[in-house]
C-alpha cells in the first residue's frame, strides 16, 4: 500500500480538488493523509472539507501544532550551521511546529510500504496504475529508488538518456549535471519512496516545513549519492497548478488568485473546476480556465490572460526561470 501525504496550508478548495482527482484517478493500493495547518478564517474551510471527507475511509486530517521545540531535531544538529537552522526556525519560535516530528511519525506507524508526497496545488489527470515491477525495484533498493509521477515523455525536456521499458522509463539521476526533472532525485511532489528506505534518511535530515525538507533534502541525497535510479510513466499523470502562492519561503510565479478569495467561496459551498490542457509539456501549468460551481451556478473567475502566458513562460524543466515583478 502507498502512504500519500499531502501538504497544506490555507488552501481548502484546492485541496479539495486535489483530493476529488486522487480518488477519481489511484487505481493502486493506497491511502491519504492530509498534513495542515491553518491561519484565521481558513480554519473554518478544513473544517469544512474534514466534515465532507468524515466517511472516506482512505482520507484522514492530522493538523500540525505549535510547540516549544520539536524534538526531533536532536538527532540531526551536528554542525553551527545545523544548531543556526533549529534557533531560527524551531527552538522557542511562536511559529515553530512539529513537522517534522509528525511527518516521520506518520510515515513510521502508517503501515504502508511506499511513501510519496504531494502539494496541494496539484492534480492527478490521468489515471495512475503502477507496475508490479516498479515496486519490485523500489523494494530491491529501498535506498536507492523512487517513481516519479509528473514527468514522462510529454514533458519538455525529457532527457535521450532514458531507457524506455514496456510500460515505464528508467535512468540515473545522477548522469546530467544540468538540473532539471530528471536529475533531481529527491522531491515532495508526487515521487514514490520505500517508506523505510526514505524514513532512515528523513530521520538524519534537516527542515522545519515542505520547502525546507525538498531543499535540504535534495541536498542530503545528493551528499550522499542515494536515490539514484528514477522510474516514471511513460506519460506523467500529475500536474502542478500556478493558481497561488501560500508560502513566504518560495517566489515561485503565479497568477496570484487569492487564498483568502477562495475559502470564502468554498465556505459558501462552491467547489472548484479547473480546465487543464490536453497536451500537457509541463510539470507546472497556468489552467487555461478556472470555474467556482455551486448547484446550476458556474462561475469564470479566471481566464488565460497575457499575464497567465507569462508566468506559463517562466515555468521551465528547472523550475522557475526568474520571477515575475
């Protein structure tokens, strides 16, 4: 069984929409947990969306909380920097959490097998159906192999060095020096892990919250040269969608429709419709349109605009080529 963590801040509706498409489209083994936290009004829309998904049995909530220090962090400072990183963003910080703690703990009493993350600003567009042999290698080299989800020959880019099997690719993320999807082999968007094999190096990491663990964490594999053979689909099945920007430690470009926006329309009982691309080439997409339904009610809030082609131009296999002003 796959352990599907998603994590979520103050993004209700889009959570909802992400959770809508993993339902719909996992055809493998698999159950959800949704790490969050809230601020303000948006703590009444997870209540909300907890209330809707109460009868799921696949779906559970588990909120992060505040605390004084999260103990965890004792087994990974061993340096000034490492003892830096924990003042700043942990001991003693009114906005310091149990993230890490939790997220371990999660992983390690879950049951599952395989791990993989998610963000809740993504999509699943196709349906995802896994190969036993993919799990066999995983299994073989827990340390050493993950599944990647969001690429496959559709995404620009895509290296030749990949060698095709009969239902997924196979490569070495360590054979390109250029950073792009394929040689960056450690991420916190939907890339499938052993849970133990990813646990034992989870334990020795870094990081107080998603953007730190994929940053830090990408680092600590590639330190350690661990993780090294990727595997995807042939064509990817999940997507990223710029719709927002909730963290203060990203500048990634979006097309800026506010949080705040739509809690208010999902408190209000609208749900959330986006139109994706036929042919998608990228990793991360601008919808083309995106529509808040209640009832007969379907309203346009949004529609590809100049400023839209923009922040779609800005999106390359390396991420985010420059910001936006």
């Amino acid at each position: 069984m796959i352990l599907n963590v998603i994590f979520s801040y103050n993004r209700a509706l889009q959570l909802d929409y992400l959770l809508n498409s993993a339902l719909e489209h996992f055809k493998t083994d698999y159950k959800i947990v949704v790490l969050y936290h809230t601020t303000g009004t948006h703590k009444d829309g997870y209540d909300l969306l907890m209330k809707k998904y109460e009868h799921h049995q696949r779906v559970s909530f588990i909120e992060r909380k505040n605390v004084l220090f999260d103990s965890s962090f004792f087994k990974v400072i061993k340096s000034k920097k490492d003892w830096k990183f924990f003042k700043k963003k942990n001991l003693f910080n009114k906005h310091g959490d149990n993230f890490k703690g939790l997220l371990q703990k999660i992983i390690r009493k879950s049951g599952c097998e395989f791990v993989m993350f998610n963000t809740d600003d993504g999509v699943f567009f196709e349906d995802v159906v896994i190969p036993e042999e993919v799990f066999n290698i995983i299994k073989s080299n827990p340390e050493n192999a993950s599944y990647r989800l969001y690429v496959g020959e559709n995404i620009n880019g895509q290296p030749d060095y990949l060698e095709r099997k009969q239902d997924y690719y196979l490569w070495d993320y360590y054979a390109d020096k250029n950073i792009h999807h394929w040689s960056f082999p450690f991420a916190v968007d939907g890339t499938i892990y052993h849970s133990k094999g990813l646990l034992k190096h989870l334990e020795k990491m870094i990081y107080h919250n998603p953007v730190t663990l994929e940053e830090n964490g990408v680092e600590y594999v590639w330190l350690h040269k661990i993780f090294k053979i990727g595997m995807s689909p042939i064509r990817s099945k999940l997507v990223a969608t710029k719709l927002n920007r909730v963290s203060v430690d990203t500048l990634n470009p979006t097309i800026h429709i506010k949080p705040e926006f739509l809690n208010e329309k999902f408190l209000d009982g609208y749900t959330l419709k986006l139109v994706i691309p036929e042919n998608i080439d990228n990793a991360n997409i601008v919808p083309s349109e995106i529509y808040l339904i209640k009832g007969d009610l379907k309203e346009l809030i949004y529609s590809l605009d100049d400023q839209g082609k923009k922040v779609q131009s800005l999106l390359g296999i390396e991420g985010a080529k420059e910001q936006l002003e």
